[in-house]
C-alpha cells in the first residue's frame, strides 16, 4: 500500500533541513521496504505570497486533503511578509482546518549533547509537551475600534471549549498511563486569569477521575518555565494551553542543549484529515543560507510521521540512527549549535547512512 506525503519545505532553513529529513526517509524506507511516495508543493511560504500575493491556493485544502501526512519545513519570513499574516495564512490554517488538535513535542536530553543545565545527562531529561492546538489563546475572536487615535482599543478572546478542551486532556492522560512514570503536569495561571484557567483545573480535575493511576500536579506557568531549567527531571506528561504549550516547547528542548533537535507533531487522531509533522523550530533567518543548520528536528519529525502511519519499528530505527551518530560526537560531523564544525548535510547524510544500516 503505497502511502502519499505531502512534502512543503516552507522559509528559510526549511529548504535546508527538509533535504536531510527525506534523505532519512527515503533510506529507512528502502530497508524496511515501505512504500512512500512524496509530493512536493511550493506553496505555503513567503516566496509564494510574493508571486500571488498570498500563501497558498484557495484550494489547497482540497489539494491536501487525502494525503496520509504532510511533512513541513518552517514557515515565516518576517523581512517580506508580516509574520501574523504568513503563519495565519499557513501553519494555523493547516491545523485548524484539518483538526489537528494535539501537538505532541517530545523533549529529550540527547546522547552527546551537552545541557546548559549543570550535571545533566540523558535520561534526566525525557518528557512530552502536549499542546492544545486549535483554540484558546491563538483566537481569531477579537478586533479593533478608534484605530489609529487616542481611543484605539485592541481586543483578542481567548476561546476555550469543553470539546476542545476535554479531547486534550484525554489524549495526555492517555499517554501519561501508557509511561512508566505515569504522571502528569498540567500548566495553569488560574491565581490571574481567572476564568479560563480555572476553569481549565476544573476540567483536569474531572478528567483525572477516569485515570486513578496516573498522579497530576500542577503548576502556575510562571514557576512551571522555572521548574523545567531547575527540576527537568520531575516531569513526565505536560498538558498545556496552546500559547503556554508554545512556550513550554521552545523552554524544553532549549534545557536539552538546543532547540534545533525538536519534533512535533500536529496530529488529527481520528484520521479524518491529514497529520502534520514540522521541526519546532521555525525559519531561522539569523542562519538561513549558511547550511549550519541542524536537521535532527525534522529528521525525528520524519520518525514520527512514520510511527503515526504505523512503521514503528522504521521510526525506531531513525531515532536510533540519530543517537548512534551523536554519542560518536565526530566534531566534523555535528552542526554548530551541538559543537560541531560540520553542516546540515554532514550530520544528515550521516545519520541517512546509519539508517541504512
Ligand atoms: P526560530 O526557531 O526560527 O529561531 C530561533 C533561534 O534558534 C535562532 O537563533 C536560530 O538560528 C536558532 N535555530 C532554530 N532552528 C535551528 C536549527 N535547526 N539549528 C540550529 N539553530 C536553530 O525562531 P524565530 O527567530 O522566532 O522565528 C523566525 C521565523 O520563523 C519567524 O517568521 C517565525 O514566525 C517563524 N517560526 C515558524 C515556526 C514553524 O514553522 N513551525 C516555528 C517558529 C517560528
Ligand atoms: C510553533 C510556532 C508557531 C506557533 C508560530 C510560528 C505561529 O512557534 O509551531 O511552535 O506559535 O504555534
Ligand atoms: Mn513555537
């Protein structure tokens, strides 16, 4: 059975990263024979909207649609289009529209890389962020009045639903019972905004009944971003608002040496549309062009993207492939970000020969 990727590299090192996450896929691929056929759109970047003045085609969710995945890049290029207007008219759209409500981020402390965090080694630092992805404070409720004069009023809602809500948490107590550790962390801010939040612990509250095994706590997002650079080790399953989640998910793998290596997955776990897998990183203009950049975060994105259409054992293997090349710490080999001499293509082209084995 053939399976039909969507492949969009997007901005900036997007078009960099990408070429090593497929060069792991097409190798794991050839040695478990797996059939995946990949279809490359240029749509959904700022080079797009500069010709058509807009992100992508108005029926590019039926181009989409009956994709099995779509494997992103990085979008945004903040010197030629606003980035409000190209994430709102990309990324945001793809996960709204096809309802990919979870965003799962894996944050792991990787073999041979170093933490900035004193006395950690790998295994201190090994949890999952899951992020609503769909509503609350990514709202498009809200609007202007006066503009432009002394009275100017800007107003954005933050929206949260029972349904939206309730589905996230099921998902991250389904994956903290699943764990060893079975433990969950909610992030809240209920003591100052004080209706959503509670509202939120409520909802966790309710949700816990159906998982007496798993233990929760929770924390105020202020001293939650501090326990993650003092106390990594204590978390396990971390269930967070779609801007608490964002933020969480850049403050994690930065514990871990650096964000260049983080996967996400923007997942629809019905199956009714597409699933999306995309680096947690974003463009990076500052590095875009220097072919420094450190593909791992699209290459494990790739793993996931094979384990979500059911290759487990394939997606293993990439993970493996990866750690393999970074205990070997071949200064030559590594990008600069994990204190390497070498580029993108170094270090992918190694891991795309470890894969295949
Ligand atoms: P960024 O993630 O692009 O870069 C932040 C910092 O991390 C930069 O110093 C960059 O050089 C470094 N970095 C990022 N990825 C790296 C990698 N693979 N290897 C080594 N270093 C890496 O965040 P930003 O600067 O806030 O955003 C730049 C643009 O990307 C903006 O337009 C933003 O909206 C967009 N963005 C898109 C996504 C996405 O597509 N999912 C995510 C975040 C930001
Ligand atoms: C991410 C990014 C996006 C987000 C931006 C680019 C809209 O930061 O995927 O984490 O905030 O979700
Ligand atoms: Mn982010």
């Amino acid at each position: 059975m053939t399976q039909r990727i969507a492949v969009i590299p997007g901005d900036g090192i997007g078009n960099e990263v990408m070429p090593e996450g497929l060069r792991a896929l097409e190798a794991v691929a050839k040695r478990f024979d797996i059939d995946l056929a990949f279809e490359h759109f240029d749509f959904a970047c700022c080079d797009y909207y500069a010709k058509h003045g807009k992100m992508m085609p108005d029926d590019w969710f039926e181009q989409l649609k009956d994709f099995d995945a779509i494997f992103y890049g990085a979008v945004g290029w903040p010197d030629t289009v606003p980035d409000h207007i190209s994430l709102w008219g990309s990324l945001l759209q793809f996960r709204r529209q096809f309802d990919q409500y979870i965003n799962l981020r894996p944050c792991k402390l990787l073999p041979g890389i170093k933490s900035p965090l004193a006395d950690r080694k790998p295994g201190d630092i090994d949890f999952y962020v899951v992020r609503e992805n769909t509503e609350g404070e990514y709202s498009s409720v809200g609007g202007k009045m006066f503009e432009g004069t002394k009275r100017e009023v800007v107003i954005q809602e933050t929206v949260m639903t029972r349904h939206g809500t309730d589905r996230v948490l099921k998902f991250a107590f389904d994956l903290a019972q699943s764990r060893p550790r079975k433990k969950l962390t909610s992030a809240t801010k209920s003591n100052g905004i004080a209706i959503t939040m509670p509202w939120w612990d409520e909802r966790v509250a309710a949700m816990s009944g159906n998982y007496p095994e798993v233990s929760v706590d929770k924390f105020h997002i202020d001293i939650l971003t501090a326990n993650f650079v003092m106390h990594p080790d204590w978390f396990d399953v971390v269930v967070a608002s779609n801007l608490f989640g964002d933020i969480l998910s850049d403050l994690g793998p930065a514990c871990t040496g650096t964000i260049g290596v983080a996967p996400s997955a923007n997942i629809n776990p019905e199956g009714t549309f597409p699933s999306l897998f995309e680096p947690v990183h974003g463009s990076a203009p500052d590095i875009a062009g220097k072919g420094i950049a450190n593909p791992i975060g699209q290459i494990w994105s790739g793993a996931m993207m094979l384990e979500h259409l059911g290759h487990k054992e394939a997606a293993d293997a990439i993970v493996a492939a990866f750690e393999a090349v970074l205990t070997e710490a071949d200064p030559a080999v590594l990008t600069p970000d994990i204190r390497g001499q070498g580029t993108t293509q170094t270090l992918g082209q190694a891991i795309a020969e470890r894969v295949a084995g």
